[in-house]
C-alpha cells in the first residue's frame, strides 16, 4: 500500500476538544483533538483506551469525526 492509498483527500472538520473515531478493522478507538496543526491537514490526538497520541492526517480514510 502506497503513502498516498490511505488518504481521502477531504480532511475532516476536526477542531480542538473534537471527538473523532479511528475505524480500523484490528483497532477501532475514539480518540480527542487535542491540537490541530496550522496547516489543518493534521491533528494531534490522544486515544481513549490506550496511551497511544500522535499526529494524524486529518483525511485519513480510517479517522472520522464524531463530535466537534
């Protein structure tokens, strides 16, 4: 799978304090927005059930929004 496979291209609305939903078959988690990059095409997150953050692509096909 290439880099460029994983993105929509449509990011989503995510916004500090945001609720969004990683929708990965082997890893579905609800995680919060805890910073949005400048740019708005990337998010920091913090995940719910595990101690997992990072930045993630704000288009990625497994990341949905749930709540702003």
């Amino acid at each position: 799978m290439s880099r460029n496979d994983i993105h929509t291209g449509k990011p989503i609305d995510a916004r500090v304090g945001s609720i969004v939903r990683w929708t990965h078959p082997r890893s579905l988690t609800n995680g919060i927005v805890i910073a949005v990059r400048e740019s708005g095409h990337s998010a920091h997150i913090h995940w719910f059930d595990h101690e997992g953050h990072g930045f993630y692509p704000l288009d990625h096909q497994h990341l949905v929004l749930v709540s702003k």
